[in-house]
C-alpha cells in the first residue's frame, strides 16, 4: 500500500479470483470472488466504511469497503450507476439483500458516472422527467422487474404457440393498404411513392395460411392516435394470429386458452417479478364471461337508471347509448371493472368493424366478432373470422366505397383457394399493464411514442 495523489493505492491481492453471477453468491461463501454490476445506493459511514448495493440481472448485492480501500481513489469514484467490477469474499449477512454480504478486496471502475445523473433523474423526478430520461429510467428495479415479466410473457405465448404448431413469420410493416380502416395511419415517403407505417399485419397474414396453415407475428403496429390516453401508444407491439378452419367458436376456445396458458405461465416462470410487481396476481382459469354487443348497451342503460347522478351519455347524440353507437373506453373499462372478470365481448353491429369481418349466419347486421375486455385496462384483444367468399368481399367494399384494385393481392386468397379463417390482435403493452400492475401503457413501453413524444 502506497500514497500517491492523496489517495491510498491499493494493489489487487486476489487477480486470479473465480468471476460469477450475482444469483450464484450464496454458493460461493468464503471463497475468493470477482463480480460485475451497476452501483444502485452508495452509504458512506465515516471515512473508513463505504457500504454499496450493486445490481445485475434484477439481482442485487450489497458490498462492505472498510479501511485502506475505503480511502483509494477508485472507493471515492463510487456513485450511482457507475459501472464497477469488484474482488473480494461472501460471507452471510442476515440484514443484507438475499442475506449475503461481500467484503471488497478490490475495486475496478469499469464505466465511472458523474454525479450530475442526480440533477437529470432521481426518486422525485415526475413522469415528464422519467420519460426525458426514460434510457436511465429503464435502469430501475421496478422497470427491471417489468421488462423481464414481459420477457417471459413473450416467451409463454411462444411456448404455446409452438406447441399447437403455429409459424412465426414477419409481414413488412411499411404497406399501401388500410386494415382497420385507415383514419389513424401514419404517411411515409416511399421513395417516389406514398406508403403507410402499418396499423395491422392481419391482411399479409391471412397470405400465409394456404402456405403454413396457422400463422402469428409480434411486431410494431402504429396509430395516429390524437388522444392521449391511459392504454393509447402511436407504436405498439402487435402479437397477430391467423388461423386457416376456424370457426366463431374455435376462435373463443383459443383466446381463451391461450390467455389460460400465458398468464399460469407469468405466474410460476415469473414469480421474483410478480412477487414485486402484482403480488395479488391470479392466473386466469376456464372459460370467460360471454356478452354480446347488444347486452353491452342494455348493461350502460341499467348502469344509467342505477347512477341518475352521473349516467354514462353518448357526446355525440347527448343522449344515452343505443345500438349501433361506438362504447368508448371510459364506460367499457368501467363496465369490466364492475363485472370485475374478463369479458369476451361480441357479435358487434357491422357499421362499428373492419371490412374484412365475417357477418353473423343468425344476424346478418352483426359479425362474427369478439375483443376481450379484462378489468382495470378494458380491450386487450381484437378478433373475429373473416369473410372468405370472393363475392362477398366486392360487395362489402362497394358498400363501403372503398378501392378494390389495390388489394388485388388479399382478393386473390378469395379467388383461388379460400378457405374459413379467423385471426385476431393483441395489444402486448396492455395485457403487460394488466398482468404487471401498471396504471399507464407507456410505462409498459421501452420507449413509448405518442403525441408530443419521439425522443429518446
Ligand atoms: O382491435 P384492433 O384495431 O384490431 C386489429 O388491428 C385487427 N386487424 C387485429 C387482427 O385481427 N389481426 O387492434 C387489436 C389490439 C387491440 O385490442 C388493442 O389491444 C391493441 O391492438 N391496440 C393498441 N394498443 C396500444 N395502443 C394503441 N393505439 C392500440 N390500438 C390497438
């Protein structure tokens, strides 16, 4: 030990010590160890005693820096997010994290972080703050625990998907056609030509199921929402499924199992990230609550004779809801929140859907549709079978006044070929609030984009 500078030098008594993970410290007591992580609290007790939690990988460990090496220049280095690699021996600590503790033998700054970060982001730090800096803000626990649920989430419904045999594949995301109707689309230069930044992969899925059979993707879908709302992104992550012989009730029965399977998949392979995020968290199990579009209006109206105080008025008429009116969000979340159960919501009037939706065989003014509705976030799922008669098809677009020629391509699969099929969408972000425990879509986004936000 030499004094150099003011600061104490410390030379490294154990280089050659064993590197492991931090989820591998309680298996490594006594012995000589190396470490790697990103500093989250910094305690200083005095001159001698300098007590750090570092973190990786969601797992967090403290470490105890006393005397001589408390007083080197890399000790005084020590701040939040500085990235560190440290040298030293586990022992048990009752009242540390995981109830293991290191004594640091050695400091190595990897990545040092000036101590301005606490003027950009800090525990007082409002949302507008938090998503200025939302690269640093992805660094907390809670976000950690978040963007791992997601993970493993992503990975049930690949598990299941590859269990029934689907086929992932990557329809392009910059298109010339409208899925949903188009209102909501992003423009894009194209070259010479215009374009749109997708509002649905549906319409190139549907391509794949004479090639494939059964088919999904998990990609970006955009739309120009003018709203800025609690469950509203202008990008999110569209998981789409299309699936060739399936009729109104196979399409109920898979949405159903499948979110049967996803969520007791979160609920045992995330277990630490539930534990922190949603510990009242419970799998969904059997079948779902059925309600159709016409018992949804009859529900708000009884809602309305129940609350004369405050009844649910439709703002466009100024008067109550009536069929064939569009239910927003607020009196659909707050029906699902009463219910207080997911709600598969169907057979809605055929002026409220896509072009693309099967009419219903009893009803031909309804379609066969569904979204499910679950409490606290309200539609997650977008679905329905899909008219598969070439005839049909035209006669839907002239009602609708819409252009034939550039579809040339979807008409095709009517034309030779087609088969009965349903498919559905959706929206990642949204079931990741519900199962994560989240108030606000963008926190369930990496990066979220809406009005007013591009940057970072
Ligand atoms: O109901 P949507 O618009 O359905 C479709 O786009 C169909 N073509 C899907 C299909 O059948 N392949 O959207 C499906 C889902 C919604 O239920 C919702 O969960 C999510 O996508 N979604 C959004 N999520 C976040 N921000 C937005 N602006 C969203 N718009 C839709």
């Amino acid at each position: 030990t030499t004094k150099a500078e003011g600061f104490v030098k410390v030379t490294n008594p154990i280089p050659d010590a064993k590197r492991i993970d931090l989820a591998e410290c309680p298996k490594n007591l006594g012995q000589p160890i190396k470490v790697e992580g990103w500093i989250k609290h910094v305690r200083r007790q005095g001159k001698n005693l300098i007590f750090i939690d570092i973190r990786r990988r969601m797992e967090t460990l403290q470490c105890v820096i006393t005397g001589q090496l408390a007083k080197t220049e890399e000790a005084s280095q020590l701040t939040r997010e500085c990235c560190v690699r440290l040298f030293g021996t586990l022992h048990e600590e009752k009242r540390a994290p995981g109830e293991v503790e290191m004594s640091v033998d050695f400091i190595e700054i990897v990545g040092p972080s000036p101590v301005d970060l606490e003027d950009k982001l800090n525990r007082d730090s409002n949302p507008e703050q938090r998503m200025n800096q939302r690269h640093l803000d992805l660094r907390s626990d809670d976000m950690g625990c978040l963007f791992s649920l997601r993970a493993k989430m992503m990975a049930g419904f690949r598990t299941f998907f590859q269990q029934r045999g689907f086929a992932e594949v990557t329809p392009p995301t910059i298109v010339k056609n409208s899925c949903e109707g188009g209102s909501k689309m992003f423009p894009v230069k194209y070259y010479e030509e215009e374009a749109f930044l997708t509002e649905s992969s549906q319409l190139y899925l549907e391509t794949m199921l004479a090639t494939l059979d059964s088919v999904y993707c998990v990609l970006p879908s955009y739309r120009a929402e003018k709203s800025l709302t609690r469950r509203h992104l202008a990008e999110y992550t569209h998981m789409e499924v299309e699936m060739a012989f399936y009729d109104f009730e196979d399409l109920l029965k898979f949405l159903e199992d499948m979110l049967v399977f996803v969520t007791n998949y979160c609920a045992t392979e995330a277990k630490v990230e539930l534990a922190k995020l949603n510990p009242g968290f419970k799998p969904l199990t059997g079948s779902f609550r059925r309600m159709s579009y016409a018992e949804q209006i009859q529900w708000l109206k009884d809602y309305n004779k129940q609350h004369p105080e405050d009844p649910f008025i439709n703002a466009e008429t100024g008067k109550e809801y009536e069929y064939g009116d569009d239910v927003p969000e607020k009196p659909e979340r707050c029906m699902v929140d009463t219910i207080g159960e997911p709600i598969l919501l169907h057979s809605f009037p055929k002026e409220l859907k896509a072009f693309y939706m099967k009419p219903s065989a009893t009803n031909p003014r309804e379609t066969e549709s569904v979204d499910v509705l679950i409490p606290t976030v309200g539609e997650i799922v977008g679905a329905s079978t899909r008219i598969d008669d070439y005839q049909e098809l035209m006669d839907r677009y002239k009602e609708l006044g819409m252009d034939t020629e550039s579809y040339y391509w979807y008409n095709d699969l009517r034309k030779y070929g087609s088969c009965p099929h349903a498919g559905f969408g959706l929206g990642v972000e949204r079931l990741l609030c519900w199962i994560g425990h989240r108030d606000h879509i963008r926190d369930a986004c990496m990066f979220p984009r809406y009005m007013g936000r591009i940057t970072p």
